[in-house]
C-alpha cells in the first residue's frame, strides 16, 4: 500500500517517538485521482501535523508516488468508528480505548447551561478549556453551594471534549473517587501504574469535591505530585469544591497553593434575570406555556440554588397533568409556597438582586472599584440591608462586594446617620425592607 510505503521513507527524516505519536495513526482513504486523502483522530491532532509534519510528508508523496497534492482531514465518525471495530480504535499512543468516567448527565451541556453574571466567568473558562484554549490559563478551581451548576459545567466540558477530541485521555472523577482508586493501588503494590495514568496518559483532569480532602495528608500529597506535573506541563485540569481555597480546613499549605495557581472562582446564586431565563427555558422543556407574569413571580420567589427552580416545575407538571389544564398564577403560587413557606428566603445574593433591580445597577458596577455616587449609595444601601437581615460577617459580606470588612463597617454606620437625618433614605430602606418580607 502506498502510505506504507511513505511511512517507511518517513523513518529517515523522523525520529522512532515522532512516527508512533504523529505519523502512525494516521489512516489513508482510498485514492482518488493524484491526490492522497489521510485522516486524524481529531481537529487537534491534524491540526499539530499539518503544523509540523505535512510538507515532509508531501515531499515524500511527490516523490514515491508521485502525488500532486496530501490532504488531512478529521476521520469521519462512522468511517472511524467501523475503523476501530477492524483494527482498535484510532488514538494516540497511550489513549485508553473507552476513558473510565463518571457517568454523566445526558442534559448536563453547554447548550443547557444558563449564562449570567453570577456564573460568567466559571463559563467562560469552562468552554475555553473545552476547546483547548489557554485565554483563562490551564487550571481552574470552581466553587459554589450545591445546586448551582459546578457539576453541570464540569460535565459540560467533559461532553465537548468527548465529542470533538475524543483521543483526549480525560480522567474525570470525585476527590473520593481518586482517594479509593489510590487505596486499591497501595494495596496491589502498584502506585507506579497509578501515577503512569495519572501522569503519563493524562491530557485533560478534572476533579469533583475537593473540600472532601479535609484530613486525607496521603490523598493531598498524592495529588499534589500530580497537579504540580499536570500544571506544569500545560495539560488542563478542573477542581471543584464546595468552599474557595482558602476557607479549607486541615489541607497542607503546598496542596493548597496549588490548587489555586490558576484561575479560581465563585458560582453565586442566579440573579432576577438568569433565573427567569431558567425558568422560561426548563418550562419550555416539558412543554408548559407561561407568561411573563408567572415568570417574575416564580423567579421573585425560587431564590437560591436552581434545584428548587426544578422542583417546582416539576409539581408545576404534575399538577397540569392532574387536571388537564394549562399553568395559571394561582397554582403556581400554591406550588411554589409549598417549597417556600409562603416567603422568600432573604439572602445576601437576593439583597443584592433587589437592590439592582430597584437603583438599575448592575452587579458588575456594585462588585466595581467606582466611587460614583449612584454606585456607592446602592452599594452601601445593600450592605446595610445585608447586615440587618441576614447572619453574614462583615468580611463574607464585603468578599460579596469584593471589599474588605471595614468598608462594609463604613457602610452600615453611613446609611445609619442618613437615615436619621434624611427622610428619603429612611422610607427607601422602608420600601426596600417591605419588599424583602414580601
């Protein structure tokens, strides 16, 4: 065959590591004409040969059989797929045929995933990472409350990569996961084969409830080697936990510092806006008409994680069904009190929420460094409220402001002596708290 051929004339000009990583798994479609047709696992594997190795292998063509021109396409699924099925599937050296993964969420895609201030950054860097991009750097650390899509994200990504780079040897898995797989290694005397998977056949590592680490030195120290190679050697890793780094407790300081040497960031609770936007999109899901009156009213209630959002919806449906009738504001409101208590939780994000709904500002410009008195005032009105009505420190308070705690202390004794000096600030705070124990 001619591409055998090729191949062997390949061995003089490539050393043994190049022609088994690049140049083995490269297949040849039948001929057409006097231009040979070869194919690539993925994008990103022709991409990296068509870069380096292509004129080489052009010149060798023109010259053993005389081709006029060497195309590189990406394999066609099925094509590779019945591929894979004569001869092994088509990766790369050192791929795992089917990556071991947690198992995933069908609905868990980016496609599914609702955008908004208070998750556009872990976004963002999710999909740039997906895509194999380094805009946000090679290592995230996403953290949030359970409920508000750390794992939708995650999983989102491990979809794309699956779908467009599927020779990417992935691991994904929990922090407790990890931890028995690398109990079961110490017992079979095999921690060598355990670092080689992690280490060595790993492009792409993600890993689920950091914060469960707490007091586990070995698992700390274990994954700690792995991330400091990972890292380092540009692959791309994903960690998730419950709380930011540094409000871990009993983790060893290094393991810390190296979790977030890349980027890190928060997944606050949705905003008015985003929740409406989850709300109309799950009830288009299962087929129920709503409208903009029962949007506003079920997001002005379904605070928090979007759990709830889903709950409701789902007794929403039930309900319909029940009765063969379409959703109207009476039953979504005894629905939704029925997960509520009849009141909305007052939380510092719903403060937050109200108060740039009420000065139209937006989260952004209240997280902002700007001292414009249409900013700060609204700013100083949400701490104040955020102090009065919930069990926030100042520090937690000011983080949500990205201040420190004597700002948030300014803020309170200012909207204090405003109030009894000016009647206009007293009866906003009136209408502000009015509206909070609606």
């Amino acid at each position: 065959m001619m591409w055998n051929t090729i191949k062997k004339s390949l061995h003089g000009l490539l050393s043994e590591s190049e022609l088994n990583l690049w140049i083995s798994p490269i297949q040849c479609q039948p001929l057409e004409g006097d231009i040979l047709t070869l194919t690539g696992p993925d994008r990103f594997f022709c991409a990296w040969v068509e870069d380096r190795y292509l004129e080489q292998i052009r010149r060798v063509a023109r010259e053993v059989g005389q081709f006029s021109d060497v195309r590189l396409l990406v394999a066609d699924p099925q094509t590779q797929h019945f591929e894979n099925n004569k001869r092994g599937q088509l990766l790369l050296p050192g791929t795992a045929a089917t990556p071991k993964l947690r198992s995933l969420h069908p609905a868990f895609t980016f496609a599914q995933f609702m955008m908004g201030e208070s998750n556009m950054l872990a976004g963002s860097a999710c999909k740039a990472l997906a895509g194999g991009e380094k805009t946000f750097g090679n290592c995230l650390f996403m953290n949030s409350s359970t409920g508000l899509g750390k794992s939708h994200l995650t999983q989102a990504v491990v979809h794309q990569v699956l779908q467009t780079a599927p020779s990417t040897r992935l691991h994904y898995l929990t922090a407790q996961q990890f931890t028995a797989d690398m109990v079961k290694n110490i017992r079979a005397k095999s921690m060598e084969l355990f670092s080689k998977k992690y280490v060595n056949n790993c492009d792409m590592l993600l890993v689920e409830d950091i914060h469960t680490l707490t007091g586990k030195a070995k698992t700390q120290e274990e994954l700690n080697t792995i991330l400091d190679y990972l890292i380092k050697s540009g692959r791309r890793v994903i960690l998730t936990s419950a709380v930011p780094p540094n409000k871990l407790t009993d983790f060893d300081e290094d393991f810390r510092s190296r979790i977030a040497s890349g980027l890190v960031t928060g997944i606050m609770s949705p905003d008015f806006e985003t929740r409406a936007r989850i709300i109309r999109h799950k009830m288009g899901q299962h087929g129920l008409s709503i409208t903009d009156d029962q949007v506003g009213f079920m997001a002005e209630y379904l605070r928090g994680d979007v759990r709830r959002i889903e709950n409701a919806i789902i007794g929403i449906k039930a309900q319909c069904c029940l009765h063969e009738t379409t959703p109207d504001l009476a039953m979504i409101r005894d629905v939704v009190f029925g997960l509520t208590d009849g009141a909305a939780e007052v939380t510092a994000e719903s403060i937050r929420d109200l108060i740039g709904r009420q000065f139209r500002v937006s989260i952004d410009e209240l997280c902002s460094r700007s001292r414009k008195r249409t900013v700060t005032f609204p700013r100083q009105m949400a701490m104040y409220l955020t102090r009065k009505f919930t069990n926030q420190s100042l520090a937690d308070i000011g983080s949500l402001y990205n201040r420190d705690h004597s700002t948030v202390l300014h803020a309170v004794k200012i909207i204090t002596r405003e109030m009894s000096q000016q009647s206009a600030v007293r009866q906003q705070i009136e209408i502000l708290t009015a509206q909070l124990k609606r």
